[in-house]
C-alpha cells in the first residue's frame, strides 16, 4: 500500500466566493440621527477589503446584513430611544415615531440618570426575504465597483434596514458605536483587474543599474530602453583643491 501523501494542496480559485465582511464607526450626536444600511447596496459604506476583492471580481451582491449599534447616554435625566427597522429607500425619512409603528420594528429604551445609561441592540436582514424572490436572478440587485461607491439608490424602493436614535423627549448627547456585518458574494472574475477600481501605475525600474543600488534614471517617458551593459558609468566629481 502507497503512503499517504504529506503535500500541501491548494483548491482553484472560484468563481463566485462569499465572505463575511465588516463596517464600523462611532460618533457622537446631541439630535436624532439616522442611518441606513442597504440590503442591495454599500452607499459608499464599503467594508474592509472589499475594494481589494473587486480588483479581481467584476460584480457584487449583498446577501445578508446583520448591525450591532451600542449607544451611551451622556446626559443626566435625559431618556433616549434606539429603534431598527426594515423600510422601503423612500421611506427612510420617516419620523422615529413612525418607524416604532412598524410590525417588525425593533427598539430599546436608554435611561438618563437613575438606571442603565447604556444599551445595545442587534438586527439581521437579508434582501431575498423582503423581496420575495431571488435576488441573484435580478441584475437590479448586483453593484460594480462604481455602483458601490455611489450614493444614489440603484431603485428607489430598494428595501433598507434603517436605524433612528434620539431623545425621548429633549434631545441628548449620545455615543454611539456601529458595527456593520455584510455577508458579500463577488462574482465574474476578470484579469487584470477592475477598470473601475484605481491602480497605483507600476515604476519602471529598466534605468536602475545593478553595479550602483543608488543610481536611478527615469525613463518611462523615453520610447525604449538601454540595455544595462550600454549604459554609460558616471563621470567622477572633480574638486579642484
């Protein structure tokens, strides 16, 4: 019998691949404010990696999101409220009133003074369960590197998943922290890489010559290049004592 094999082996690339990637900020507010995260689309709130993964695959779709925000209240004896909830792109200007209406709403309560000045709240959506279809059949719903980029809505009742804080009756200073998970499915590989994406342009190291590390000539602007063995030595500086 044959022994086993102890070499190393590595699977070829795909050519769709599905990772988890991560958004994250923090900021302070002191009046209601609100974010939204598409279901379809980045809004310029790419994650980490992303624009690396696009300089090899074309397209991208979003297929899950999941957001975790913690909020600190900062002012004594003033109440503040959290809500989340999944809404049309034109519904978004909603008052946070509005949006607690929402059957499937999700919201918390922050004390002031007197009980917890802290709070978090979690909330998981995916964009095939508000659409009622397959997402990945529909070209509507996958974004190039532009598209992701931009911060206009690819359709205008593009389901997003909003969150509102603010005050319950004055309005506070909050600290509020977002941590954003995309589940992201990047597809139609392409080579060289994205022509939306740009590249930092590669040096032309054809002047650096081998007997001298120090000694580079720019030539990249010149129609061809000398060959190393044609190159003139430097003349010698000659001090005149």
């Amino acid at each position: 019998m044959a022994p086993a094999s102890n070499h190393l082996r590595a699977a070829l690339q795909t050519k769709n691949l599905t990772v988890r990637l991560k958004w994250s900020t923090d900021t302070t507010i002191t009046s209601l404010s609100s974010w939204r995260f598409g279901l379809a689309q980045f809004w310029n709130q790419k994650p980490g990696y992303f624009d690396q993964y696009m300089t090899i695959y074309k397209m991208s779709r979003i297929l899950q999101v999941h957001c975790r925000v913690t909020v600190i209240n900062t002012t004594a004896l003033t109440p503040a409220e959290v809500v989340f909830a999944v809404l049309p792109y034109s519904d978004y200007s909603r008052t946070l009133a509005d949006v607690k209406n929402l059957p499937k709403a999700k919201f918390k309560y922050l004390s002031g003074g007197g009980g917890m000045d802290k709070t978090s709240l979690d909330y998981s959506a995916a964009l095939n369960d508000w659409l009622g279809v397959d997402s990945r059949s529909i070209r509507d719903y996958q974004q190039s590197a532009s598209e992701a980029a931009s911060t206009l809505a690819l359709l205008p009742d593009t389901p997003v998943l909003a969150l509102y804080v603010g005050g319950a009756s004055t309005e506070p200073t909050l600290r509020v922290f977002l941590d954003v998970w995309y589940d992201v499915e990047f597809f139609e590989l392409e080579y060289p890489g994205s022509t939306a994406v740009n590249a930092k342009t590669a040096i032309d190291m054809t002047g650096q010559r081998s007997d001298d590390p120090g000694y580079f000539e720019d030539i990249s602007s010149k129609p061809f290049s000398v060959p190393h063995s044609k190159v003139e030595p430097k003349q010698p500086l000659l001090i005149r004592r």
